[in-house]
C-alpha cells in the first residue's frame, strides 16, 4: 500500500498529545490520541501512520481511545507503537495486528559488577566472541535444540521449564514480565509448521532490529530507582532485544488466515481487512489467544537462552563465574502482546484485553504484578534507542493507568525506511563510523548494519522526553552503547 501523507484532522489536546475526533470517520467508536511533541508531527502525518490511528478505532468493544505512542510509525494492520484495549463483554475483539508477526518481540536489561575501564582494553575480544557465540541472522539455528514434545511444553510452561532443565533461575523468573509465562498458553493452536520453525531457533537473536548491545551507565537521572536495579554509573549492561523468531511469524500467518473471513461472520465492519479480528470470547479469538501466548513464552524463553549463553561468554572471557561478574536480570518486557488485564475504566475495575504493538508495559509502583524489589518505585521500562546514541531506562507512572491501560513506549522509532537507510549508507562503511563513536559493531551483513544505522531511527532522546512529561513513565537512567552484535 503506497503512503501517503495524513489528511485528516489531528487537534492538540496539550504539549505532549494529538486527537483524531471520532467523527473523522463514519464507524469510529472513540477518539484517536497520539502522544507526540509537536516537532515530530510533520513526520507523523508524512507517514500516514494516524490513518491506521483511526482505522483501529473501529474495533469493537474498544475502550477511551485508540492511542499511539510517540514511536509511533506504519506497520501491518496496527501502527508500530499503537495501543488499544477491548472489553470482551462488550463485544470486545483480538487482533493480530495489534500485536504483530513478531509476538513478543521484547527487551531484557542485565546489570553487570564490572566497569568500563574493565571491559574497554580487550572490547573488541568480547564483542567478537559474543558474535561467534551467540546465534545471529536470518533462519539461524543455535545449541539448543528441541524435540518437538519438548518445545510443546517450552510453550506451555514458558521461562520455569527452563529453570528446571537448569537453564535459568529462580529470580531470572521472578524478573520476567509476566513470570516468563502467560496463563491461557494452548501449544495445541500452533501449527507443525510454526513448531517445525521453532525447533533450532529457541536462543537465537534473527535479523532486523534485533541485537545484543554491550552499553554502560552514562547518566542516572532517578538514584532512587537506579538503586533498586542494580544500576550504578559507570559500570556495563547488556541489553538484549529480539522476539519469537520463525514460531512467531508462523502462528500470525496462521491466525490471519483463519480470521479472513471472520469479521464478516459476526457483523464487524472494518476500514482496512489488515485489522482482522474476531471476539475475545468466540472460538477464533480463543484459538488465536492460546496460540500468540504460546508463541509468547517461547520468545521468553528464546531470550533467557541468549541471556545464558551470555553469561558463559563473559565467565569464560574473564575467568570468573557470571554470578562472580554479577550479571544478573533487571527485567525482561514485552514490546508485542495482547493480555487480558483489569483496569479501572468509567469507576469500575473491567478485565480488557490490552493490545500493545511496538509498547511496552509500564505499571506503577504498589501494583501487585512487580517484583517485590521494584514495588517501591515501578515496573523498569527498557527503550532502546539506535545504536550510535542512547537506550533508557524509565520506571512506569501512575499516569499510565489513567490514560493508556497502563502502557508506554517501546523504542525510539524508525525515521527512515529500509529502503532510505540502504539508500544513504551507499559508499560507506557503517561499521568504521560506529568504531570512530566508540561502539565496536559485528553483523552477518553489511546490509544489516546500514538498514539499522542510527540515522534510520528517531532521537530516543525526544521520544523518551514525550512519554517522561506525559507522566506515562519517569527516567531512571541513561545508556551509552559501546558493542554492538546485529542479524
């Protein structure tokens, strides 16, 4: 479908939020709002991405608004950074796009004891033997292999099957958005195509946006909840950012072909038949709830590997067991989910289905799902930004449940296409520039690193300025990388 610039109404509610009115359009059931600062609106409307703002305020059953996160850009169905929940009582709906294909895509944030003037002499070393260790690339495969029976209950069960193959610990559960497992998981709704996919890639990092990021503390802007995560200036992270691999693709696919002719089954009219969508309640809604959920776990599990093969890398890279080294889980979000949650909506608590796609769970601090070492100052928020600039740590607001189901953003957003990036690497060399700005980078392709060159993203600084004033969530810590392993 060709972009084409936004043409339709777009009112400023304040500093940091836009409306589209329901009246826009003929079927919308509620407003659209986009948290955005009034710089980034040009490139807001040039992608067309408000259209698809709109378009999901069609769905039935859906609640307050349908809102996009300052990230905000096109994607299938949902814009990247869009957020919605529908009530199930009210004729609510899933959909597929607004979760995307890559469910569970996420992010998980390992503090390390050591300091930069540790790792900086011998970087380059470290950074090569991530690479080598860890599995990287299109269709990859890694050391963890899977029998199909296996992998069922991998589904099933999500991160604690791990713990008791002794691949992961108690607290690497406890940290994990979730458990490291949604409830409703049905390995039954995944096809043996998606689980032929599956079978080698449970620990691999794929291609695309995903990475390994080597960074150190730059900034601590929040010593209060800096404390509590373990995170101290000066000292080095890993961030770890990648999703449910081929499994997930395949159990999309599936569902989107299955809920083809659905909306018009049970009389929902859509603008766009990207939105495929069916009740929550109703026998395609179940079967594609117990299928993402299932793929959901897997991508937990797909990031606790790459975070235990991590770990095996540092300990044999600096002699020392990785709990000597400290490198212990802060969090682990998920940035394309849908979850049935209770929110207070119009006075009452309602149990919603919360759509997120490319945003990241932000709950505040005393809600009952965060760990108990963060209830005191709220759920960590890791946004990474590119890999010249700077990623963020924040801690999720109050503000977040009165306005967005208790969610923020999941990234600093693409500016430029695919395509544009490959455009203006032509003749450069991505990887030398990177060295030049201190980030040592290794990719299986060139094309990979000039897809995801800095320039092909928005400043995460100005995305996380929007949401940090909008009282979604509140910054904790900045993070500077320094190596960088990409698809």
């Amino acid at each position: 479908m060709k972009k084409q610039s936004f043409q339709g109404p777009l009112e400023r509610i304040d500093e940091n939020r836009w409306r589209i009115p329901k009246g826009y359009k003929k079927g919308m059931r509620v407003d659209g709002v986009i948290y955005a600062a009034e710089s980034m609106m040009r490139k807001i409307r040039s992608d067309r991405a408000p259209e698809q703002v709109a378009n999901v305020a069609f769905l039935p059953g859906i609640q307050r608004a349908s809102l996009a996160m300052p990230d905000i850009h096109w994607g299938y169905g949902f814009t990247i950074g869009g957020v919605c929940a529908t009530d199930p009582a009210e004729g609510g709906v899933i959909s597929p796009g607004g979760v995307g294909y890559d469910i569970n895509c996420g992010v998980r944030l390992v503090r390390t004891k050591l300091e930069l003037a540790e790792v900086e002499p011998n970087l380059r070393q470290l950074v090569e033997a991530l690479f080598k260790r860890v599995p990287a690339g299109v269709g990859r495969g890694g050391e963890y292999k899977f029998a199909a029976r296996d992998l069922r209950r991998l589904m099933a069960e999500g991160v604690p099957f791990l713990e008791r193959r002794g691949l992961a610990t108690r607290r690497d559960v406890e940290f994990t958005e979730a458990g490291g497992a949604l409830p409703g998981a049905d390995p039954d709704r995944v096809s043996e195509r998606a689980v032929a996919r599956g079978e080698a890639q449970c620990g691999t990092l794929g291609s695309g946006n995903h990475f390994l990021e080597l960074q150190v503390v730059e900034e601590v802007v929040d010593a209060e909840a800096a404390a509590a995560m373990g995170l101290v200036q000066g000292r080095v992270t890993l961030m770890i950012h990648s999703g449910s691999r081929g499994l997930g693709y395949q159990v999309c696919d599936d569902n989107l072909r299955l809920l083809r002719g659905v909306p018009r089954r049970y009389g929902i009219a859509l603008p766009d038949t990207q939105l495929a969508c069916a009740p929550v309640d109703s026998d395609e809604g179940r079967h594609y709830l117990g299928g993402m959920c299932a793929a959901g776990n897997f991508a937990w599990c797909n990031r606790q590997l790459l975070m235990w093969q991590t770990r095996e890398v540092f300990a044999e890279h600096f002699g020392r067991s990785w709990e000597q080294l400290g490198l212990e889980l802060v969090y682990d979000v998920a940035h394309n989910i849908a979850k049935l949650e209770e929110h207070e909506i119009d006075g009452r608590l309602r149990k919603v289905c919360v759509h997120r796609k490319g945003a990241t769970r932000a709950f505040p601090a005393g809600h009952r799902e965060i760990p108990a070492a963060y209830r005191g100052v709220g759920q960590p928020v890791m946004i990474p930004g590119d890999m010249g600039r700077a990623s963020w740590v924040l801690v999720g607001q109050p503000g977040s449940m009165r306005q967005t189901f208790g969610t923020t953003c999941h990234g600093a957003g693409r500016e430029m296409s695919r395509t544009a990036a490959l455009r203006a690497s032509r003749g450069r060399r991505i990887d030398r520039e990177l060295a030049e700005a201190g980030v040592i980078a290794r990719a299986q392709s060139r094309r990979g690193l000039a897809e995801e060159q800095p320039a092909a993203y928005k400043d995460v600084n100005r995305v996380v300025d929007v949401v940090h004033r909008a009282g979604l969530s509140k910054k904790v810590a900045r993070l500077r990388p320094i190596g960088v392993i990409k698809g």
